[in-house]
C-alpha cells in the first residue's frame, strides 16, 4: 500500500554543499517545502521508497537528501524517452509489485513510499540555461492547473509539441507516480507545497499523499 507519495525538484544546487548561499535563499521556500515533506515522510513509516528519476545520480540524490532520513530500502527508477502513458502504465505495475509482509500468515501489505523526482521547464527566463521559450512557462501552468484538478487524463494527452518545446524532465517521472496512485487506489489530493522560477527552471515541490 502506498503511504507517502510526493513531486520533487533536483537540481544539486539545493544542496548545502553545492549551492552558495546566494543561490540557495533564491530558492528557499524550495528547500522549506522539501524539509516538510521530509518530515511527513518520515511519520508515514514506509517500509520502501521507490523514487523515480530521468537522471542518474542527482536526480536521486538531492530529493533523497531532504526526503531520505531513515536508510530504508530504496528502489530507484530511471524513466526513458517513452510516452507519459507508458510511464503512468509502468507506475501501475510498480504498485502491483509493492512486496507483502514476509511474515507467515500475515496480509499487511508493506507500506510504500513514493518520490517523483523531475524539474519542470528549463525555458522560462531570457537569462536561463535555454533561455525563454512561450511554450516554457504555458507547460507549467497547464500541468499545474491539471494536477490541481487531478485531471490525470489532461497530463497524459498534453500536447506533445508544447511538452517538448517546453524543455521539462520531469512530466515522465510525475506520470509513474500518478500511475501508482491509481493502481493504489488511495484518496491523493495534490496540495503544492512550492514553485519557483528563480533561475529560469521551473521547480514544483507538491505532496500528492
Ligand atoms: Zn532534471
């Protein structure tokens, strides 16, 4: 069963010892966001965590940094170049495959946690790494209205022109989680903890559950 299931952003920079301090008050309420849903993670008391990724390395370790406090059992995933419905069909399975208790005779089912890692555009400002594009900052509005609305079907048929000029890496990571969620059948409700643009990379920090 799925206990914990948030979004969270990865850029190194967040990181005490990667980020100057300039850097990291530019995103401060990035890093209090993160610190909360630690804390939330935590209290779930999750057997595993199963965090998703579009990149090696960072992707999982700057959430896990903030989230990761207990040395459970993690599984990482590593998302690819397929659709994001191939990524929501595979974040059912995932769910599916959440281990039961080893104990003889017994149904509980292991408690579950699950980070989406993943940025949203990289092209909302003129002076950012790929500079501005209209379709950056159109992406994350839309993906943020939808998620608000929990219109799953909307993020899975945005328009994959706008996805791709948009220049995000996070909507396949957030589509396996979404796809877990439903597979968990649980009550999720989207609350954004945090979204901040400070250096043209949208960063969307929300607990799912
Ligand atoms: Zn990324």
């Amino acid at each position: 069963m799925l206990v914990f299931a948030c979004l969270s952003p990865h850029p190194p920079l967040l990181l005490p010892d990667v980020g100057s301090t300039q850097d990291r008050a530019q995103v401060q309420k990035t890093i209090t966001s993160l610190k909360k849903l630690g804390q939330q993670l935590t209290a779930a008391k999750p057997d595993q965590i199963t965090i998703s990724s579009p990149h090696p390395d960072w992707g999982f370790n700057v959430p896990l940094h903030f989230l990761n406090k207990s040395k459970l059992p993690i599984k990482k995933i590593l998302t690819d170049s397929q659709s994001p419905r191939v990524h929501f069909e595979r974040g059912k399975k995932i769910t599916a495959g959440l281990p039961r208790s080893a104990k003889r005779g017994s149904s509980r089912a292991k408690r579950g946690a699950f980070i989406a890692s993943g940025d949203m555009s990289h092209r909302l400002k003129k002076n950012g790494p790929y500079g501005l594009h209209p379709s950056g900052p159109k992406f994350d509005k839309e993906f943020i209205k939808l998620l608000k609305k929990k219109d799953i079907h909307g993020i899975l048929n945005m328009n994959s022109r706008l996805v791709e000029e948009a220049g995000e890496c996070g909507l396949r990571s957030f589509c396996t989680l979404l796809g877990a969620l439903e597979a968990a059948r649980v009550n999720w409700q989207p609350k954004i903890l945090s979204y901040e643009t400070p250096f043209g990379v949208g960063y969307l920090t929300a607990q799912l559950l």
